[in-house]
C-alpha cells in the first residue's frame, strides 16, 4: 500500500518529512522521483492527475485535492467507489479571507478610479462612503465564505451570504437556494464569488445575475474561472451597470495574449494567488486525514461526489 504525491517538488519533499514522521506506516512516493508499483498505489494526492489516472493505478481508493477545489480533477473519469477528499487547512483559509478584505477595501474606496486618475495625471475628488454604507454579498458560505466574513465584520461592512442550503450566521444576513438569489442581489453593493465549481453554478456570474444587482456594483471573482461569462461581463461594465470587477481566476488560466480582460479600465486581475496550499499546515491536515483513514474514521473534507463538491 503506497501514498503518491503528485505536483511541486518543494511541497512534495516537505510532505515526505511530515509523512515520515507522522505517518511512518505508509510508504510516501513522489510521482516521477520515487520507484513505485503502481498496483500498490491506494492514495493519491494531487492538483489535477491526468484522465487515465484509474488505469494507471488500478487498485486507487482515495484521491486528495492539493487544493480546496476539487473541479480540476478528472472526476468524470474516477469510477465513484473512489473517494475524492478537498484540502481543508487554515493557510488556504486565510489567504482568502484577507485577498476578499484586501479587494472588498480597495472596490468600496474606489481605488480602481484613483488609480486610473493618477495614471492620467488627474487630481480628481470623488466622494468616499463608509464601509457601514456598503454591502458585501457572499456567494458560497464554507470553509473560505465564512472566513472572508468574518474578516470583513470588524471593518464595520453590512455582510449578506447566499449558499445552497440554509445557514444562520451572526451580523449577516443569510439567504439560501434558487428561491432566495434574487433577493440577495437585490441588497448588496459589493459582491464575491466563492462557489465551487459545479454543474450548477458554472457561469453563475452571466448577464442575468449582473442586471439583478443593483446600479454601480462591483464584483470579485475568487471562485473559479468557468463561474464568469467574459462577454457578459464586459458588456455590464462598458454599460456602466457594473462599476468594476476585480478576477482572480480565469477560464483558461493563463488568459491568452491580447484577451480583453487585461487592459479593460474596469477589471483587475491577480493570477490565481488569492489562496495558496501552504506547504507545512496542509502536510499536517493531510497526514491527520490519513491516519484518519487508515483508522476507519471519517475525513476532513470528503466530497459528496454526487453533489459535486
Ligand atoms: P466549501 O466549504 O465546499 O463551500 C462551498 C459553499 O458553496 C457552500 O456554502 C455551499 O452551500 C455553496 N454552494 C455550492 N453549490 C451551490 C449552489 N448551487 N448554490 C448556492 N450555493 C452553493 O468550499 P470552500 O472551501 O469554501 O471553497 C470554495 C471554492 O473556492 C473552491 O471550490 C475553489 O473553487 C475556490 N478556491 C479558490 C482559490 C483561489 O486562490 N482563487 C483558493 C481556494 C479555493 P452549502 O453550505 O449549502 O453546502
Ligand atoms: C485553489 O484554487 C484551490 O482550490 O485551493
């Protein structure tokens, strides 16, 4: 029975000393470094592994996500007795919760309009509000939404969610399901996606959801690429409906050369950094699943892989 690691070569040599310790019962392999038969890989950790993952590992039963997300994995070729585990660790947690403060402050204080004042040599006022005149709409309330909120309550913002099932969250107002997502547009000024992405929410972010939000909206996208429709986001920009959007992931990543987003005036980019796997905390979240595993108990972060996330 083996364990094979799949990705950057850094992390993967600071996962063999954490495994080695923690976990010493479990050979622990670097895929394309360490000799393995594949007949005895039962686990595999990775951020993507290609399609014919099953048939180069006949005998896999888990497969763990490197990152919180599971959609970049080849799911519709994993027969579904196999399991598929996210990565639940407080690096990623954080790393989100300040990118969506960081973003939220930056839109609310209008700083995509200084900048491109400052860059045309304009000393232009506009006036600023305070942070309790704005709302901030969470879409997707798990591990990284309620982190974000929570990072967001003491800057004194007015906080909404929106998930697929109902949540009661302190100082935020909760809405859930297709019956409550007009309403929760409706309500805020400020709005971040962080779905996963599944069947369901693939383009969430199109026209009709745009022009549910109120006039003069803003959107940060740190979800998924395949959430957005790219035109539909430029045309609700260019109509000043929406006032800007700030993107951290795109569909493909990288954006091709000489793609619109890079120089709209409205849209700023960051490339896939919002929230990284950090190497030392996910080794421990990951060993401490699998000694969970090997002990028969539940896992951190199993997905319901009918559900798709
Ligand atoms: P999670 O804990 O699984 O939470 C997902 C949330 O989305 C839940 O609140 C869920 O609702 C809600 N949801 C799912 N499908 C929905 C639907 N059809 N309608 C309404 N709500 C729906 O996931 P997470 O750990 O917070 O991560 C979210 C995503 O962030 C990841 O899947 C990944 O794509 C992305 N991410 C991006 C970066 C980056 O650097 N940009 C880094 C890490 C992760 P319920 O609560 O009702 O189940
Ligand atoms: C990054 O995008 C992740 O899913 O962890």
């Amino acid at each position: 029975m083996t364990f094979l690691y799949h990705g950057m070569e850094a992390r993967g040599a600071v996962w063999a000393e954490i495994f080695a310790t923690r976990v010493p019962q479990l050979p622990f392999r670097r895929w394309g470094i360490d000799a393995v038969d594949p007949a005895t890989v039962k686990y595999l950790a990775a951020w993507n592994a290609p399609a014919d993952v099953i048939a180069q590992f006949p005998n896999l039963e888990v497969l763990f996500s490197v990152g919180a997300g599971i959609d970049q994995l080849p799911l519709a070729a994993l027969p579904p007795q196999v399991r598929v585990v996210r990565m639940v660790e407080q690096g990623i947690i954080t790393g989100m919760a300040e990118y969506v403060a960081m973003a939220c402050l930056a839109l609310h204080r209008d700083l995509p309009f200084f900048i491109t004042e400052q860059r045309a040599g304009r000393w232009s006022y506009r006036h600023t509000r305070l942070a309790a005149e704005t709302r901030i709409g969470i879409m997707g309330l798990g591990e990284l939404g309620k982190a974000a909120l929570e990072m967001l309550k003491p800057l004194g913002f007015a906080l909404s969610g929106w998930s697929r099932s109902a949540h009661e969250i302190p100082g935020v107002e909760c809405f859930a399901g297709a019956a409550g997502f007009d309403a929760f547009l409706a309500q805020a000024n400020i709005f971040v996606c962080l779905l996963p992405l599944t069947e369901q929410t693939r383009g969430i972010l199109c026209r009709d959801t745009f022009a549910k939000m109120p006039s003069g909206s803003a959107v940060i996208n740190a979800g998924r690429g395949g959430h957005l429709v790219a035109d539909d986001l430029i045309a609700m920009l260019d109509s000043g409906h929406l006032r800007a959007a700030m993107l951290d992931v795109t569909e493909p990543e990288p954006l091709p050369d000489g793609h619109p987003f890079y120089c709209h005036p409205a849209i700023f980019l960051t490339p896939h950094v919002a929230a990284e796997t950090r190497h030392t905390t996910a080794g421990g979240v990951l060993a401490d699943n699998v000694l969970r595993l090997l002990a028969g108990d539940p896992l951190l972060g199993e997905v319901d892989r009918t559900r798709g996330y």
